[in-house]
C-alpha cells in the first residue's frame, strides 16, 4: 500500500496541502475516518466507495468524483477490492477559490464534482484515467486546477492567515485574540469563516487541537490521558474525552488500544492516526 504525494507550485500552493494518489488494496476492508480541517478532493478512478455516516444511520454510494466538505463527527467507507483515485487535500478556506459556492453548505456532506463543475469534471476524469502515469496524473490535475484557480480576495487571504495562526498554535490561541488581530469582529470573521471554510473558527480550532493530540502521541509509551488533556490546552480530562468521542466515537482508552493492535499487525497503516480499522 502506496500513497504517492504531489506538491503544487506557486499560486496554487496557497490554497492547496498536496495533491495524492492511490492505486491498490488497502490493508483492512472498511475505515474509520476522522474528521479533519481540511476540506479534500477525489477523483475515483475505480469502482465506488460505500461511505456512512453513523451520526444518522445512512450510507451512501460515491462513484465518479466528490468534494468532501469539512466534517465534525466520523465516517465509514467500504473500500472496494482496488482502490484507485487522486485526491486534493485544501487548506482551510483553499477550495473556495475553485469551486465558490458558500463551504458551509458542503459542510458533513460530499457533493459530486460534476455537480460542481459539471461537464469539466467528467472530463479530467476522464483523462486521469486514460494517464498511464501518476506523474502524468498529477500533470494533468495541477494544470486542470490552475485553469479554475482564482486569486484570492481581501476576505480570503485574512481567513487564510487566521486559519495559518490556528494551524501554527495547534488550535490553542483565543479566537477574540485572532478576530482582534485582523481587525475584524468576532461575529464577522465567523461569517466569513462559514462561507470561506465550511465551519467557524472556533470549530476549526477544536479540529486542529484533537489532531495535535493525536499527532503527539508516543504509542510505544505509556500515555496519560490527563497529561494529554492538560499538554494539549484542553480545560480538563472530561473536556478532552468529550471531544474525543464526538470526532472519533471512541473513548481515548478505545482507540489506544485500536491503535496498538493496527500496529501490530500493520505499522504502515498505523502511522496515519486519524484512519482505524472499522469495528
């Protein structure tokens, strides 16, 4: 199992993390995901992923390709027997600039790419998988995206640097300190942080603290959920288990030793915290 990685070149690395790509089995039938702060891209290549939201007992059959908004529960995907797609993961208020429809109504959501860009999204599909390279894939992606790319306004580059100042202090800062900052009100840079991002700035800095932790985490140790919650600003332990199990629907202990057996069995996979074998 090999994730390939792509980074982007200038304008388009300000609103883009890295282009990816998979093609293979992945090691366990179905996944965890958590939610991340980032809203992401696919471009699937092969048969259709199952994905569920437990959060309202539905499931639903994605084929082609999808914008997956920011989220603030988990989800389950069935993978197919070959998984083969490219993706795009954003940085927060990133994909505003190709798509511009107000993020927060992608929010929990994946909304088809041909429902987006209508027939411009069948067809680099089309051409990704007719690529016999990834490289050529990643090409093809980058110049698609450029062409769609537009330069971010006043607005857009304020919610970016605020969004940098979270990701930069692991979501621990105070939001009146950030609005105060970019001398804004705290009411507007939320509005603007709905419709730029998909999510306020304060859910964005839940996000990015919950993976600080999980990031910082030393497996190979014994782990003190209290010194977690404590290292990582969180008010206490039961702010912290709360957190915990709206992202992951796990209990800290749960997932540490979900952790340990994926690690176990298969260390590749267990090095990307926010991905579990599904129960």
């Amino acid at each position: 199992m090999t994730f390939l990685y792509h980074q982007v070149a200038s304008p388009l690395s300000e609103s883009i993390n890295f282009l990816y790509a998979f093609h293979g089995t992945m090691p366990y039938g179905r996944d965890v995901i958590f939610p991340t702060a980032s809203t992401d891209f696919k471009i699937n290549l092969g048969d259709p992923w199952l994905v569920e939201d437990p959060g309202l007992g539905t499931a639903e059959s994605l084929a082609g390709g999808w914008c997956m908004g920011i989220w603030d529960r988990h989800h389950v995907v069935s993978w197919p027997a070959e998984t083969d797609f490219v993706g795009v993961s954003f940085k927060p208020g990133g994909a505003h600039a190709f798509i511009g429809v107000p993020m927060a109504e992608l929010r929990n959501r994946f909304v088809s790419l041909d429902a987006i860009w209508g027939l411009a999204g069948s067809e680099i599909r089309e051409q990704l998988g007719n690529a016999t390279t990834v490289e050529h894939r990643f090409a093809l992606l980058e110049a698609f995206l450029f062409g769609r790319w537009r330069e971010n306004n006043e607005a857009a580059a304020m919610v970016g640097h605020v969004a940098m100042k979270i990701h930069r202090h692991h979501g621990t800062g105070r939001i009146g300190d950030l609005s105060a900052a970019a001398g804004v009100s705290q009411k507007h840079l939320i509005t603007l942080f709905n419709r730029l991002v998909g999510c306020t700035p304060k859910g964005l800095a839940r996000l990015t603290r919950f993976h600080h932790a999980l990031d910082s985490l030393d497996i190979a140790a014994p782990v003190r959920w209290t010194n977690v919650a404590y290292e990582h600003d969180f008010a206490d332990q039961a702010h912290f288990i709360h957190d915990f199990a709206a992202y992951s629907g796990l209990t800290p202990t749960d997932y540490l030793a979900r952790r340990l057996a994926v690690h176990a069995e298969r260390p590749d996979h267990a090095s990307v915290p926010w991905v579990l074998p599904a129960g």
